[in-house]
C-alpha cells in the first residue's frame, strides 16, 4: 500500500512538469524568450501604429482614452472588444503575418501588428 503510493506520486509530478514545459515551448520560438510590448490607445490613436513582434510575444494595449476602444483585427484573427478608459488587454501573437487592426467604435483609428 505504501509503496503504490510512494510509486505514483513522482510519476505525476513528472507528468506535470513536462506539461508546463510543453505548455511554455508552445507559445514562442525555440530558445527566444518572449518579450512584451505596449501599444497606447491615447488621443484617438494607436501609440505607436505599427509594430513587429515575434510569434509568442506578448502585445498589451493599454487605453489611456476617457472612452472606450477596441482593437479588432480586421482579418478576426483577435478582438479585445471593449477596453474601458484607464483598462488593458493584452493579445499573446500567435497567427504569423500582418495583422491590420482597427477600432470597433472608431473605424478611422488604425493600426497594425506584424508577427514573425
Ligand atoms: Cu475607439
């Protein structure tokens, strides 16, 4: 009985270790380390407009408006709905490519994400 139990438990630590590790590996490149940016959303505009990130990194906007906006990318590959004044939301970049996005409320604010 003991020894069942001494057996089981380092099999399931085991277990969860390795799906930690496989749970980070999968969100970045190998050997990169993810990285965070910081878009504002301050006078109607994106701050800045464009930006590169690499696929795993982390891209919070962080709204600075006294109304709410959005960033909706326009082929729907992320959506933040809505982002109150003074609140954040953050997109971890996963799908490779150019991402146009813009804002559900304010269609004329524009901006764009580029993931390697
Ligand atoms: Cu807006």
């Amino acid at each position: 009985m003991r020894v069942n139990v001494l057996a089981r438990a380092p099999r399931a630590l085991v277990l969860a270790c390795t799906l930690a590790i496989l749970g980070a590996a999968g969100t970045s490149a190998p050997g990169v380390t993810a990285k965070e940016y910081t878009i504002a959303i301050e006078d109607m505009r994106f701050v800045p407009a464009t930006l590169t990130v690499r696929r795993g990194d982390r891209v919070t906007w962080i709204n600075r408006d006294l109304v709410p906006h959005t960033a909706t990318a326009t082929a729907k590959t992320f959506d933040s709905s809505s982002i109150a004044p003074g609140g954040t939301w953050t997109y971890v970049a996963t799908e490779p490519g150019t991402q146009a996005y813009a804002c559900a409320f304010h269609p004329t604010m524009k901006g764009e994400v580029s993931i390697r």
